[in-house]
C-alpha cells in the first residue's frame, strides 16, 4: 500500500496504516465497488479505499472533520470522492457494496441501513471492549457478523542503542455483511 500522508489534523486519531491494511483487506475493495466510510474523521481509511474502490463516498458529521477528510484527499491526489456533511444513517447510499464504520455513534442505525440494503461488507473498527461487545451482539442480531479480530500492533523505537517497542492500545475489528 502506497503511504497515506495526513498533514491535516482532525483532534481525533486517525486509524492506524496497520489497522487500516486489516480493515481494508476485510473489505476487500474492487474497481467496481462502491465503498462509504462512516465517520471520515481525517479521511486516512477513505484515502486507501479510493486508490481500491471504483467510488467513494465519505459521511461525516463535524464540518471540520469533514473539511480535514477534504484537505487529506486534496494532499494524497484524490478526487471525485464525495463528501457528505450529514449523521448516518442520513445520507447513507443505497447503492454501496461496502461500508466501514470508523465510531461507535448511531452504528446499530447504520448497522440496520445494511441490513435493510444488503451491503454485501461490512466492517467496524472499536478501541473499547464493551463497545466491540455490544456491536457484535449488533451485528449477529442483523444477520451480519462474520468474525470479530483483535488487532495489537506494538512500534519499535531505539533504546539505548537496542529496540524497545510502545503498544498501540488494541482494536476490536468486526467483520460482517449481508449474505
């Protein structure tokens, strides 16, 4: 995967280049799809996705958040994703082959949107445990789970003059669609 720049800060962490080759393998994009991200935030999983996925829409709720997804597409050379300044399941396309939940907001709302739509991939990234419990109960209550991994990716630094390393806090990533 070619490297994701993000000179624009959100004031929300974008999710992890590690994380995001999780997430989007899972997805598993195609030059025909049509992928939406939940929650754009910084734009980092809409980037990749739109160097993979034929079209892209992005839906953020914060205009400034939304803004920062605009100005890190601009910065990586991507066009023609749209953006959409609404809280999902508003604005949500019925037309989407695959969908990734970035928060936790609304999600069994969204979650019922593909269901109801028959988003064939569906994926939610979640940094806390009861959440991650509770979307996955959301997910098998639609028909849409598949699995849940947890991933923990640990950076190695140097340390007098060896290699230590600093753990990244784990993610929850819970996979699913429609059948």
């Amino acid at each position: 995967m070619a490297r994701v720049a993000l000179p624009h800060d959100a004031k929300a962490g974008p999710t992890k280049p590690e994380v995001r080759s999780v997430t989007l393998g899972k997805l598993e994009l195609g030059p025909t799809d049509h992928f939406v991200e939940v929650g754009s935030c910084t734009g980092a999983v809409t980037v990749e996705a739109a160097r993979q996925a034929g079209r892209v829409t992005a839906i953020e709720r914060k205009p400034k958040r939304l803004e920062t997804t605009e100005k890190n597409l601009a910065a990586n050379g991507i066009d023609g994703v749209e953006l959409v300044e609404r809280e999902a399941p508003e604005g949500l396309p019925e037309d989407a082959d695959a969908l990734f939940l970035g928060g936790s907001r609304n999600y069994e709302e969204v979650l019922d949107f593909a269901a109801e739509t028959g988003i064939d991939r569906v994926v939610m990234n979640v940094s806390r445990l009861e959440i991650a419990g509770d979307a996955v109960r959301a997910f098998r209550e639609r028909d849409l789970f598949e699995e849940v991994l947890q991933v923990q990716v640990s950076t190695g630094y140097e340390l007098a003059g060896a290699t230590s390393f600093d753990s990244n806090n784990p993610v929850y990533v819970i996979v699913g669609g429609s059948e």
